[in-house]
C-alpha cells in the first residue's frame, strides 16, 4: 500500500495573529462569508473585519446558532451565495469550524479560512467535519475534497479561553501517538488514503513529547489567565500535530471508546477530548502496555487534570448493562477499535474499561 499525509495549505500560530488576517488572506478571495457566534463577533469582530478591509477585502458575517446540523449548513450556504461570497471563515470552536468547512465544500469547495478560538480538539487543521442532529448526536462524517486553506491560530485569545478546554485538547492530542503506532504496526489504511508516513509517525510522537514536558505549565498559565511560551508548545501539539497526526496516522480504540460513551447518559456532560483521554487508559488496557508506559501516562493525566476514573467522567454509579453499551459501540464494525486488533470483542473492551477505573482509583489513592 501506499504511503499518504494530509494537511492543511498553511498553518499560521502566534500572539495576536488575529491582526494579520488580511494579510494571511490576500490570495483566497475577495468576499469572506465569517461564521462565528455572537460572542466571538463581539469579542473579535472589529479586529477581523478591520484587518480584512485593509486589504480591501469585502467582510459579511454571520450568527452560528449553536449546532452543526444539516439544516444549519443549507441555511448558510444559502446567505453565503446570496452574499456572493468567494471564501468561508470559520471561527469558533469545533461545531462552527465544522459547520464553516461543510458550508465551503458543499458550495463547490470554497477557499476556507479556520480562526480557533479554544485548543479543545484537533478539528481545525483536518478535512473532516462531524455533523449532528438537533439532540446533538452524531449523525455524520463530512469529507473535504481539501484540508482547510488556512488555519490562523491566535494564542494570545487561547491563553484566556477556558482552561478545562485546553487541558481537553491535550485529551484529545494524549491520543495521537498511541493510536497512530497501533495502526502503523496494523498497516492501517487511514483517512489520507494510504498508510502513515514517516513525518507522520515523527509529527504524532513530538506531539506526545510536546504535551508531557509542556502541558503542565501551559495549563497554569491559562488558569491565570497569563500567555505562556509553554502554551505555544501546547496549542501547536493539539491543533497541528494532533490533526495532522490523527487523519493521517489512524485511529485506534480511545477514539472508538470516546464515542461508544454516547450511550452512557451521565458522560453526556464531558468534553470530547476528556472522554479520550480515558479511552487512551483503556486503550494501554487492552494492548497490555508496561508499568512504566502506564505511570506516564497516569501521571499526565493526573497533572493536567483529565479525567483516569469512570467517577471523574460523571459516571458515578456503573451500571453493567450501560457499560456494556457502550463496549458493544466501541466494537461495531464500522468503529476504529478494528485498528488495534481484528480480534477485540465487546467483553474485552467492558473489562478494559474496569480494569481502567481500576488502575485509575489507585492512582488517585495514592
């Protein structure tokens, strides 16, 4: 098989990036369809729209109602042709990105621009977008025909989001390498249509270095509400290496793990990458990771505040038959779990994921 690697055209980071826009943006368009909340307009409209208009550029924004849903996708697309619109900027967290990236490809595949305003997942460098239903479930996976055409991220706003979205991130990048290894080691074809290249098994290991000798203080620094250079090193491991690595090295079973939770009402309230973060324990369970990898792992955790016990994902009473649900999700045949191993069956993956509460509870019993 071949090898293959996704990526977006360009990637820009840096304090106050978001007073370069225009200058990012010169060869993309003309007329800018911004999508963003209302908050996010308040917050960074002028800048935005001031930093377009420098370069004579044409600005139309527009209000993202909450949800990425079908129906929020066509409505957009619609004021984006009527607006006559040449380009789509998406900027927000992950449900506008992935709204802005369907709108521009639905629309023919439109130059997209993706501003984030938080570091809580690898959404915005990838060429995927997640769509749900009105209940907020998952109702499908968008492919692009292209990665974003920019992803400008802005650490000075990052540094005064919320810090339980930042450490989420590092959930969700804590995935990258285990899962792109086990797929390496599988021959895994992944979303880039190939096998994982040699940049990509080297991007996916940095970025799970990155996060182990940066995380902690990157994390300190946002609860003061302080920039750091620390988180420089964070946000580039959640954002870039985590959505390069993952779309073109492969998902394995903490993905899978992440989502079979959907079935387990009292984790409803966890963000994504908390709730892979414990699908990362439970994926070292199943793979019968060593002491040594487990301590590391445990200790990380422990340090950025993710969660290493069913409890701390609100799962506070365990009842067999939801857990077992949620295995069963983790296992279908169109999930990632396949990835670690053909042979995986939904009881391996339910005492996995005991096993990991288990290992979790002693930890914190220490």
């Amino acid at each position: 098989m071949s090898i293959a690697m996704k990526a977006p055209g360009r990637y820009v980071q840096g304090f106050g990036e978001r007073k370069k826009l225009g200058q990012s943006v010169k060869k993309l368009g003309s007329t800018f369809y911004v999508l963003c909340s209302p908050g996010g307009r308040r917050r960074f409209g002028e800048e935005i729209e001031q930093s377009l208009t420098e370069q004579e550029k044409t600005v139309v924004f527009a209000e993202f109602h909450g949800e990425a849903t079908k129906a929020e996708v066509f409505a957009h697309m619609d004021a984006c042709k009527a607006a006559g619109c040449d380009a789509v900027i998406g900027m927000g967290g992950g449900k506008v990105i992935d709204t802005a990236k369907t709108v521009a490809e639905n629309l023919g595949g439109l130059p997209c621009i993706i501003i984030p305003t938080v570091a809580s997942n690898d959404a915005p460098c990838s060429g995927v977008a997640v769509l749900y239903n009105e209940q907020g479930v998952v109702v499908k996976a968008v492919m692009m025909r292209r990665n974003p055409d920019l992803v400008l991220v802005d650490t000075e706003i990052l540094s005064k989001a919320p810090a339980r979205l930042l450490s989420a991130g590092m959930g969700d990048a804590l995935s990258t390498w285990f899962e792109a290894e086990a797929c390496r080691k599988n021959g895994v074809k992944t979303m880039a249509r190939g096998q994982e290249t040699e940049t990509v098994a080297m991007m996916s290991r940095l970025c799970y270095d990155l996060l182990l000798r940066y995380g902690p203080e990157a994390l300190d620094g946002v609860k003061r509400g302080e920039y750091t250079p620390a988180l420089e090193k964070v946000v580039e491991a959640n954002i870039l290496l985590s959505g390069v690595g993952f779309e073109s090295g492969g998902l394995a079973a903490a993905h899978a793990i992440n989502d079979g939770f959907a079935q387990e009402p009292q984790a409803h309230g966890m963000y994504h990458g908390e709730k892979v973060a414990f699908g990362v324990l439970t994926q070292l369970v199943l793979q019968k990771a060593d002491a040594q990898t487990l301590e590391e792992v445990l200790g990380f955790l422990a340090r950025v505040e993710l969660p290493m016990t069913l409890a701390q994902l609100g799962i506070t009473e365990i009842r067999e038959e939801t857990l077992r649900k949620v295995a069963e999700a983790a296992c279908v045949p169109t999930q990632s779990t396949k990835n670690l191993s053909p042979d995986i069956t939904a009881e391996d993956v339910y005492q996995a994921l005991l096993e990991a509460d288990r290992i979790g509870r002693e930890y914190l019993a220490r």
